[in-house]
C-alpha cells in the first residue's frame, strides 16, 4: 500500500512517527484499496451459478382495533388479544428467470473466421520478413 499511495498510515499518526508521506483521506485510501481488491476479484470471481432474490414489503396496522375492544367482555381476553401478532407472508410473484452462459461462437467457426485473417497476416510478415533477410 505504501508504493501505492505513498501516505501515512493512522498508526504512523497515533505513534507521532517521522515518516516521510502524507495525511491519506479515507476517501483516497478507499478507492485506493477498493480499485486493488476489485481488479483481482474479477480475475479470480466468477458469477455465481445460482442467484435467489427477493423482494419484501412491509405494512403494518394495529391490531386489535379499539373498535374490537367493545365486542370483548373479558380484560384479560383483551389484553391476551393486544398482546397476539399476526404475521402474513405472502409472495406478489412467483416468476423466475433463467440465465444461461452459451458460446456465441464455435470453436469451428472461430477457426473458419480466423482463416481469412491468417492468411492476411502471414502474407504480411512474409513480406516483411523478405525484406528483413534482404
């Protein structure tokens, strides 16, 4: 990190170091590490073979009302009943989505595609090689 940014670090701060660097931002030191880790990841992460994702929506309301206090003639019915929740999970939508990798191009025709190229290519350096060895 320190060829990287060439600043200090807190701890050279903390313990009053004569270092040479400067102050970093954590901004800077941030972008500085996020721009390292991201780049290695995508060499090394592939995407994930499965993803699951879903949506959630939370509503609340009181229960019980105090309208429903008039039809309960117990107190301690009504105080059983303010102390019950009622959880109600439901799905908006059952759709999915499938996502597959698939070779946009062959290795047969990537080869048949090459040809054509190949030979421009050789036909090139054939000249220049003629004109190297004289």
């Amino acid at each position: 990190m320190g060829n990287a940014c060439k600043c200090l670090g807190m701890n050279g701060i903390l313990k009053r170091q004569k270092n040479v660097g400067k102050i970093v931002k954590v901004e800077k030191l941030f972008r500085i590490f996020w721009s390292l880790i991201f780049a290695k990841c995508k060499t090394i992460c592939l995407p994930p073979c499965r993803n699951w994702r879903f949506d959630k929506t939370i509503s609340y309301a009181n229960f019980p009302s105090e309208i429903a206090k008039h039809f309960v003639k117990d107190k301690t019915k009504w105080e059983n009943l303010q102390n019950t929740i009622i959880l109600d999970v439901f799905y908006t939508t059952l759709d999915y989505t499938v996502i597959q990798q698939m070779l946009t191009i062959t290795p047969s025709s990537f080869i048949a595609q090459l040809g054509g190229q190949w030979l421009r290519l050789t036909s090139k350096l054939g000249g220049i090689i003629k004109i190297w060895l004289g």
